[in-house]
C-alpha cells in the first residue's frame, strides 16, 4: 500500500512539472462538480434495478485543470501540438456520501421468517473522500472549442485517485444459533479478511482507479458547463461495510464501486 500511495503522490506532483518542460506553459481552470451517485456494493440483490436505484448518494467536488493550449504569463496561444491541442490535466478533490440497505427478492414483502427480518435490518452508509488526478482527452481541437461559444467539446479520461473511507454497518438482532441457520445469515457472521465478521464499520485508506466520459459546453469565453459519466473502481471490497469471506463465498468476487453523474462549472482563470 506504502508503495501505492508513492506512485500516486508522484504522478500527481511530478507530471505537471515534467509536463511543463517538456510543453512551455499552460493555464488554469477552475472549478465545481455535484450530482448523485449509485454505489455497487455487497448490499441487494446482484444485477437488480431497485438495488441500483436505491443504493444512491450524492457527490461534490471542487476541481482543477491545466490548460496546456493557452499561456497564462504571456496571454498568448502555446506551441501547436498534439498533446497541447487535445489534453488536459485534471486534479480534484471530492466527497461523496451514500445510505445503503437490501434490496431485491431475499427482502420482498412476500417472504417471511428470520432470515428475512435480518436483511431487511441490516442499514450502513459510506463516506468517501477523494484528491486524485485525471488525463483527459479531447478528440476535436481545444483552441477552436475555446473560441466558439456555444460548441461541444467531448472528452474521455482516465486516472487514479486516493481516498479515505468512513462505512458504517448496523445489524438486525441476529437470530441464535448462527452455525445452523441458513447460508444468507451465515457469510456475514464468518470471521472474514481479518475482520471478526463479514462486516465492518471502519475508516480507513484505498486506492481506486477512475474513468469517464464527458462534454463540455462553451457558455462564455471565460466559462463552461460540464456534463461527465464516471466510473469508479476501488480496490477493496470493504468500501461499502461489507465483504463475506470471499474464501467460502464464491460469489463475493467483485470489489466495490460506483457510478457517479455530475454537472459542472468551469471557469478559466
């Protein structure tokens, strides 16, 4: 992890000194992000419409990018290449915030019995706290998106980001004799990943991988709107409060992660 934490510290410090060398100058933008989040996690029913749909926080964030198309010192236009004229760095710090709980066919009003009952007690939150970085891509020119208001500028990205999460996991009365009751209520009473049971609440550290798909809109010279579609993976499952020993439940085989919506505004210092 000692070593995660050091490579994600130097590609957030040491490629945009690298890049400036290499690229002779950039400028800044700022800005803001918020929107709703849907987590995936050990809660609900897998591939489940309610579960994904209930499972929903929001998020808000404050980020900012280095422009490389533009120099702030001389006001002037940089060097016409590729890289300036299609990339940009983005580095952010963000929140996010999600209740989670059982959804789908184990926790239907249909079924009865004790099982039931303690799925549907089961409650637990997460907070997660991100600064990370992003390399963005833009297929079409920067500079004409720049000089057009009113004009679409599409985006791809990918990146990395360090988090510290904060779960939370209530249980229901759990019913006697553990070893005997049915598989459901047994994976999260199973000692697990050094845990005593298969759940947790714990804050704690984690490294995550991030992509996402985007527009921006150029509402002014000096400022955007911002639409993007992010992937989130991170890499642990105890993210969400949850993991049964994955040793003796197969089908725990997916950490954590989340989708998350957000609109933005941009404005270019």
């Amino acid at each position: 992890m000692i070593k995660q934490i050091l490579f994600l510290l130097l590609i957030l410090f040491g490629l945009p000194s690298t890049t400036i060398a290499q690229f002779g100058g950039f400028s800044h933008e700022v800005g803001i992000i918020a929107g709703p989040i849907a987590f995936q996690s050990d809660y609900g029913q897998r591939s489940n419409l309610s579960t994904n749909a209930g499972n929903t926080g929001l998020g808000i964030g404050i980020i900012h990018y280095l422009n490389f198309s533009y120099k702030e010192d001389c006001n002037c236009y940089t060097p016409d290449t590729y890289f300036n004229d299609h990339f940009k760095f983005r580095t952010e710090l963000s929140y996010n915030k999600t209740e989670l709980q059982h959804f789908g066919k184990w926790v239907s009003e249909q079924k009865k019995g004790d099982v039931t009952d303690y799925l549907r007690a089961m409650k637990g939150s997460t907070a997660v706290t991100n600064l990370g970085v992003q390399l963005e891509f833009y297929p079409f020119s920067v500079r004409e998106f720049s000089a057009t208001i009113g004009s679409l500028a599409p985006f791809i990205s990918i990146g990395g980001q360090f988090s510290y999460y904060n779960t939370k996991n209530s249980q229901g009365p759990i019913p006697p004799i553990p070893f005997i009751l049915p598989y459901t209520i047994n994976k999260y009473v199973v000692p697990s990943d050094g845990r005593p049971h298969g759940y947790s609440t714990e804050g704690r550290t984690v490294l995550s991988v991030v992509s996402s798909v985007g527009t921006r809109y150029k509402l002014t010279t000096l400022s955007d709107l911002m639409i993007d579609l992010r992937g989130q993976y991170f890499f642990s499952n105890w993210v969400d409060g949850l993991n049964p020993n994955p040793a003796i439940y197969k089908e725990n085989k997916a950490n954590d992660w989340l989708v998350w919506f957000n609109v933005g505004y941009i404005y270019y210092l």
